[in-house]
C-alpha cells in the first residue's frame, strides 16, 4: 500500500505544475489578453502602420487560425472580403 501511495504522490507531484502551465498558456491564447496587451500604455505603435483595431483584429484572426481544424484557407476567407 505504501509503494501505491508512493507512486501516486509522485504522479500528482509531476502532474500538478504540467497543468498549472499548460493553463496558463491556454489564458495567454485568449482574445482578451490580446487586447489587454495591445492597450498597454508602453506597447511601441506599429511599424507598418495598423491602427489598434487592425492589430486587434488580425491577432484574434490568428488566434482563431491556431485553434481549428479549417486548415491553411481558414484566413484567406478574411482578405477575399
């Protein structure tokens, strides 16, 4: 029994921060960290020249793009608008 308790207690000592960062970084994927980023006062402008809604919304386009099964013509229906 104590080789049992053993092995779970080593399983959740492992387990345990792998879901802690992986939570984490699935947060950062969220559009509202997006924005709450872009609207920093000391986020440098953009060197090409997007407006914050433009950034804002590309960045939550690909966001999008990293989280489904459409594939590489998932952003091409945006520019053909």
């Amino acid at each position: 029994m104590k080789l049992f308790q053993k092995g779970i207690s080593i399983l959740v000592t492992i387990a345990i921060p792998f879901f802690l960062v992986m939570t984490m970084i699935r947060l950062l994927f969220q559009p509202v960290f997006l924005r709450l980023e872009y609207q920093m006062p000391g986020f440098p402008p953009d060197p090409y020249g997007f407006t914050l809604e433009d950034r804002i919304q590309w960045g939550t386009v690909s966001l999008q793009y990293l989280f489904n099964d459409q594939g590489i013509s998932f952003p091409v229906s945006y520019t053909q608008s």
